[in-house]
C-alpha cells in the first residue's frame, strides 16, 4: 500500500510519530506522501522526510486555506523550494469554499499559478476540493492536453463529478477513510468508477475510518480502507494493494 496523503509531521503525532511510522510498516504501507500546508508547517515535514528517506516523500505547496492577504509571499516560499530541490509533487493545492469565501479570488489564483509551476517543473498535482467543485473544474479546464497529472484529494463526490475530473486527463481520485463511514454516499459512485482510477489516503491525523472514527487517524489505518474496496469491488485486498500501488505510481514518478 500507498498512502499518498498524509499529514504525519504535525503536532498531533509529537508525541509518538516513530511508532505510528512503525505500525504504518508493519501494516503494509510501502510509503508515505506528506502534503505541505505553507511556510509554518515546512520545516517539520522536511524533517520527517530527512529521518526517513525512501519512506517519506515531501510535497511542496500551499495549501488553500492558508490563502490570506499575504499569499504572494507564500506563494514565493513555494517557487523557491522549487528551484532549491526535488519534491514529489505539489500539494496540497486547490479551493476550498466550504467555511469562508473571503479569498476566492486569491485562492484560484494561488491554484492557478501552482498548476503552471507543476507543468515547468514535470511535477503531479494534489489537489484539494471542497464545496468548490465547479471552481477547480473551470480552473483545470485550460490545461486538459496539457500532460498535467495528479490526484484529486479526498474524493466524496458524485459519479458525474467523478467522471468530469476522470476527462480532465490522467487524474486519479484519492480514497480514504470517508468510504467506511455509513452514512457516505462514496460507495454508490464508486461502484462505477474502475478500480484503477483510485489512489489510497488516510489524509491523517483526520478523516479516520471505522472503526477508529472520532479519534486521531494515522496511515497503518489504510488496511481498513483497502478491505472495503475490496468488498465493493469484490476483489482481494491484495488485488486493491496491487492496482492503487500501481496507479499511485504513475502519479508520482519520483518514487523509488
């Protein structure tokens, strides 16, 4: 397994991030993607990402809800550890609308840019979506041929919504713990949308699965999503492991 969303440098897992690396391990998970958020929450994921090389693999962007006045100058951070190394991908990137509207504008057009500084830089991108589907859609739609590629975070939405991101180009939608949540209605979109169009997440510390739902999630919980994957599609989860690696792959060619 892949888990190719997760926030494991943040202060929710001080306490006992080397175990929970450790159980991500023992669990099956191959490796880790660490989304950015901006500047403050840079340092501590290049830690992780320094203590366990060929493990952790560092984003760089940022992130919508951290679009404020000032989103130029956070804006830069990005473009400068962009020219300064090699990430994985840039992300976490995209709108989201659903508790303040103040910096649309702003927010779309930080995505916009970031969108360009994915296509310079050969990189995917991670894309975050929420109440904003018809923004990120209007926002994607000029660089469909573009050979732009990434993942749509957290994907809750409709099969319709599904297949509008699907003709975008090599996108993939990322699933997580919402899928083993009862009242989801993820499991009657996915049930026609092909296997080989997901991706793993546990987007952790949040969005925990059941059965650890209301605590603090973490990736060696992925095996909870994959055995319900495995059950829509009626597969083995060794199947799902095998077909979200592969996809995962092809999203993110900087992994070893």
């Amino acid at each position: 397994m892949i888990d190719t969303h997760s926030h494991i440098y943040s202060e929710e897992f001080d306490a006992d991030r080397d175990e929970v690396i450790a159980r991500a391990q023992n669990a099956g998970v191959q490796k880790i993607i660490l989304p950015n958020v901006d500047s403050e929450t840079l340092p501590r994921m290049l830690q992780l990402e320094a203590k366990y090389p060929d493990y952790c693999y560092a984003a760089i962007g940022l992130h919508p809800e951290s679009v404020k006045e000032d989103f130029q100058n956070e804006l830069a951070v990005v473009k400068s550890e962009l020219q300064r190394r090699k990430y994985i991908a840039i992300g976490e990137i995209g709108i989201d609308l659903y508790w303040d509207k103040t910096y649309q504008a702003e927010q779309i057009r930080a995505f916009q840019a970031q969108v360009e500084w994915a296509l310079e830089f050969n990189l995917p991108v991670i894309i975050h979506v929420r109440n904003s589907h018809r923004e990120t859609i209007d926002t994607l739609k000029p660089y469909v041929s573009s050979g732009l590629k990434g993942i749509f975070h957290c994907f809750g939405g409709t099969l319709a919504e599904a297949e509008e991101i699907l003709s975008l180009g090599e996108f993939k939608l990322g699933i997580g713990g919402v899928v083993t949540f009862k009242n989801s209605d993820l499991v009657a979109s996915l049930m026609h949308i092909p296997l080989e169009n997901l991706v793993l997440e546990t987007d952790s510390p949040y969005l925990t699965p059941v059965p650890f739902r209301g605590k603090r999630n973490e990736s060696s919980y992925l095996r909870y999503v994959t055995a319900k994957l495995a059950e829509i599609y009626s597969v083995s989860q060794d199947e799902v492991n095998r077909v979200t690696t592969e996809s995962a792959c092809s999203v993110f060619s900087g992994l070893k």
